[in-house]
C-alpha cells in the first residue's frame, strides 16, 4: 500500500516521520534493528542520471568493464563542460537493473565497491529500445511497486537536453551554446 508520508519536528530536535494511509489513518512502522521509522520511497530517474548512464554506457563501448563512479561522475563533467553536478543515488538506478556493481570480497568495509558498469537493460535504456517504469516505490530497500507509466531516455533527459544535444553528449561532442 502506498502512503503519504508527513515529517513532525519533536521537542528534543529529532524528526518524527508519519505515514498516512489511504483512509487518512497514521500508519507509523518502526525497524526492527534499531527503531527508526521505516517509510516507503518514491524514486524516478533524474536527468542528471540519465546522462551518466549514457556516459557510462559510452565509456564501457570504448574500454569494457567496471569503472568507478567518480570517473563517471568526471566523465560528465567534462562533456558537459559544467564544474558541478549533483549525481546523488547514483545507485538507484541498479533497482530498475540498470546498471550493476563490482562484487567486491565479504570482508570489505564498505557495502558497495562504487565500480559500476551497464547491464543489457541499461544498454536498451540508452538507446532507445526499451522504455522504463516512471517511478518505483521502495520499502525497506526492496521494490514494492512502479508506477508513473513507462519513459524513454529522451524523456528522463528533456528536462534539461534535447535529444540531439543528448546524443553529442553519448558520442562525447557536445557543444554547449
């Protein structure tokens, strides 16, 4: 069930999070582990996102494997000739299987590797030949739904390229005006 989530500031500064379901109803869960309120997530992908993706997809064609997300995250940087991008939840996009981390050995200290390469799906996204789900909802770190009818790259990027000018941006010359 999907919810509307509402925060509440308490009296000592911390935050109080409130799910409301459908029949207007609080609808507060608590994780099991460490008592914080666990609440479903909406996510969609950003265009900023999408043209990682795209640079990634680009970079993988060029020297196959996994690359690390800071030079992805250079890679964009630079083709766009900007200073800075927020490349926030990079990783989101592995829920729509998009793309996939290095497996990195049990005993590291950190969850993830941050080497990341395209999957097939993530291939198809770029190019056009497949669409994907508008948003997901996540509970739990787990996909609970999708929603938001289905978008292609040139629609996940209009909000900031035309398709043309994302396509430059793919093959790495893009002129900015």
């Amino acid at each position: 069930m999907l919810v509307v989530e509402e925060k509440h500031r308490l009296k000592d500064g911390m935050m109080r999070q409130i799910r409301r379901n459908n029949t207007g109803k609080k609808d507060l869960q608590y994780c099991a582990a460490c008592g914080q309120a666990v609440t479903a997530h909406r996510h969609k992908v950003t265009w900023a996102q999408a043209v990682a993706l795209a640079v990634l997809v680009d970079m993988c064609e060029r020297e196959p494997g996994y690359h690390h997300v800071d030079a992805i995250k250079d890679e964009v940087l630079i083709r766009l000739k900007e200073t800075h991008i927020v490349l926030s939840h990079w990783s989101v996009l592995a829920k729509w299987n998009l793309i996939e981390d290095q497996p990195h050995p049990e005993d590291a200290e950190k969850r993830c590797s941050g080497m990341w390469r395209p999957t097939q799906l993530g291939y198809d996204f770029v190019y056009g030949h497949i669409d994907i789900d508008g948003y997901l909802w996540t509970y739990n770190n787990k996909v609970q739904a999708r929603t938001g009818g289905k978008i292609s790259i040139q629609m996940a990027t209009s909000e900031q390229y035309s398709w043309p000018e994302m396509q430059g941006i793919m093959r790495g010359n893009y002129d900015k005006k």
